[in-house]
C-alpha cells in the first residue's frame, strides 16, 4: 500500500461522490501505488503525475477508472500520454489547479 498525498486525496474528493471517493482512494493506494507500479522509494507527492492521470481519465464511470488502472499497471508512461500529462512536467498542476474545488 502506498500512501496518497494531501493533494491526490483532495482531488478524489472533488472529482469523485463521497460514496466512490473511499473506493477510488484505496484503488489509488493499492493498485496505483509506487509498489504496484515499480516506482519503488517515491513518494506520494511523485506518485501525484501517475495518480492524476487516473483520476483524470477514470473519472467518467466504474469501467472507465478500472480501464484507467489496467493501463497504469501495464505502461504508466501511456497512461500520462493518454491523460495529457506526458509532454509536459507541470501539466497534471494545471489540470489539478482547474478541478480541485
């Protein structure tokens, strides 16, 4: 299990209904975590770009989030492409800036 940073917790918390958002969080933690995704030693606030990009792209429905995962595990650097966030450093910032309420 990888902790989330207060910023990712934020961002579940806004994107996500109260009832999903303790799901999302554990899915975040458990199968989007630096373990999980071979980023041993980062830290939550580095897991932030991947953990965005899930948010981002698995926010429209249940399969939409699990796809989003799939993808994480399988090449996160897809995943950011996918989500928008892999050309630029500071894009998941940006898009977080937009969203968190």
């Amino acid at each position: 299990m990888s902790a989330l940073s207060p910023r990712t917790e934020r961002l579940v918390q806004c994107v996500f209904r109260s009832a999903d958002a303790a799901k999302v969080h554990a899915i975040l933690e458990n199968e989007c975590g630096a373990e999980a995704l071979s980023c041993k030693d980062w830290t939550p606030e580095q897991m932030e770009r991947i953990r965005f990009a899930v948010v981002r792209l698995g926010s429209a429905s249940p399969e939409a989030l699990a796809k989003a995962v799939k993808l994480a595990q399988r090449d996160w650097r897809d995943l950011l492409m996918a989500a928008g966030f892999g050309e630029n450093l500071e894009a998941h910032n940006k898009w977080y800036s937009h969203v968190a309420c």
